[in-house]
C-alpha cells in the first residue's frame, strides 16, 4: 500500500527552496488494538458526545472548540480561525542553522518523517542538498497537526529523514529525579574494570532488525489460541533476585558466563559413513 504524504510545502535553505511532501516513517497499525467491550455481552461500548447542560447527545455538526481563557469561560474557535495562521511555516521548513548529527540528543526526539521530492523538477535540487548535507542535520520549524514543532532534517541513505524534536521546556531535567540523588558519582576502580569488560563482551555492530517485538508475538499466540477456543500455557518466567549481594561476585559470573557463550564451539555435524556394498562370495566350481 503506498504511503499517504501528510504535508506538502518547501525546503528551504538560504536561498534555496525545493518543494517537498513530507510522509511519515513510523507504522502505528503494526501494534495489536483492542477495543473495549460490555464484559457482560460482550458489546463494543459507544463513546456519546452527552451536553450536561443540554441534557442531550450531540452531534458533530453541532461540535465546536473552544479556548478556556479563564475558569468556565471560554471563546470559541472556527476553522476560518485556525486558516488565518499565516506563519511561514505552515508551508515552508526553513533550516536556519546546521551542526554535527551527533549533536542531537534522542530524549528530544518524538516522530521521524520522510521527505521526498514534490515533481521531477525537484530531485535535482534535493539530491545535491542530500549529498551537502551529509554528516550534519539542519535546524527549522514545521506547522503540523495543528501545532509548531521544531524539526532536525538529517540525510539517511539515499533521502532525508525529518524528526520532530521536543522544546526545551518539554524536557524534565535529570536533577527533578530524587531517587537519583543517593547514587553515588564515583565507582571503585576494580569493579568499573569488570563492568566494562562485561559490556566489551557483549560489544558489536548493531543491526535492529534482529530484534522483534516478542510481546506483540506473544500476545498474538494467546489470542489465536482464545479464538480456537484453546487453552495458552504461559511460559514460566525466571524469577530475578530483587538485589545485588556481591557486585563483584555478579560481574565476575556475569564475564565467565559470556566468555562461556562465545568460545562454546558450534555442534559439527557427524560424520556420514559411505553405505559399501559387500561382494557375494564366488561359487565354487563344482
């Protein structure tokens, strides 16, 4: 199925403005959803849109939004409001600023986008902006969904990814965590040996698509086996211990276990042994 764009503008950087279409890159319908349901008869339970004041159900057509200025008032919002939002953009991503990619913290990341070239006249443009770009991510903004959001544009392979970034004031700090404060900041240097010789075990290139979403499998089992009218036996789950008596003594099990891991040799496979056919003893002449 192919991918719907979900917002169309330009790419501008300085003097430059390609025009784009802007796709998102993430599958929501990859997850497992559930409605809810009357437990009793098993109904789908309807959501009603109920006035108190009223005392009736209303209709969408009578739906409007409204801005609460102050408690209990509000002013009222029309689409001809929102359309009078004239900020550029609203059609236009402009990178005003470029820094190393690296330079991203992924706590600010919330969705990632595609943006690819609106017409053939555009490829040219965005295929030589790709190529400038590469090793640094431009800063702009982007109107979506009804909001501003704050976007980093970074090349990934042979296109440009866009991610919606968090503002600053969205972040909580790591000092508003109070269970942080009793961590120690210093470690004892021959237990900070034997934890980075743990992590160098298990230390590699990193491919994401060797990990799959076991709980969605799980569950998807469970619900095949409910619809058959089955009964799931769940798996025993290991019970893991609540604390860490000996650190030393778990980094040491936990080194030998990978080694352990690693040096365990394939099983070879046994040796076929050719089938010789036994020659029938020759008769005796008589």
């Amino acid at each position: 199925m192919a991918v719907r764009s979900t917002w169309k503008g330009y790419l501008k950087v300085s003097l430059v403005n390609i025009p784009i279409r802007v796709f998102p890159a993430t599958e929501s319908a990859a997850t497992l959803s559930f409605n809810q349901l009357h437990a009793e008869c098993q109904t789908r339970i309807q959501q009603k849109r109920w006035c108190p004041k009223c005392d009736r159900e209303v209709p969408q057509s009578e739906i409007a939004k409204g801005y609460e200025f102050s408690k209990g008032r509000y002013v009222v919002m029309q689409e001809d409001d929102f359309a009078k939002v004239s900020t550029p953009s609203t059609r236009v991503i402009n990178l005003e600023q470029f820094t190393d990619e690296s330079a991203i913290d992924p706590m600010y990341v919330d969705r990632a986008y595609y943006l690819a070239p609106d017409g053939q006249v555009a490829s040219d443009a965005y295929a030589v902006m790709r190529e400038g770009m590469k090793g640094k991510v431009g800063i702009g903004k982007v109107a979506l969904f009804g909001r501003e959001y704050l976007v980093a544009i970074k090349v990934q392979q042979h296109g440009l990814v866009m991610y919606t970034l968090h503002h600053a004031a969205e972040i909580r700090t790591i000092d508003q965590i109070e269970e942080l404060e009793t961590v120690p900041r210093t470690v004892k240097p021959q237990e900070l040996k034997l934890a980075r010789q743990v992590v160098e075990m298990f230390d590699g290139e990193l491919n994401l698509k060797d990990y799959k979403d076991e709980y969605k499998e799980e569950l998807r089992k469970i619900i095949d086996a409910r619809v058959a009218g089955e009964e799931y036996v769940a798996a025993e789950v290991e019970e893991l211990p609540t604390n860490v008596v000996d650190l030393m003594a778990a980094l040491r099990k936990s080194l030998d276990a990978a080694s352990a891991a690693k040096k365990k040799p394939a099983k070879a496979a046994l040796p076929i042994k050719k089938a010789v056919a036994k020659s029938e003893p020759k008769r005796r002449r008589a």
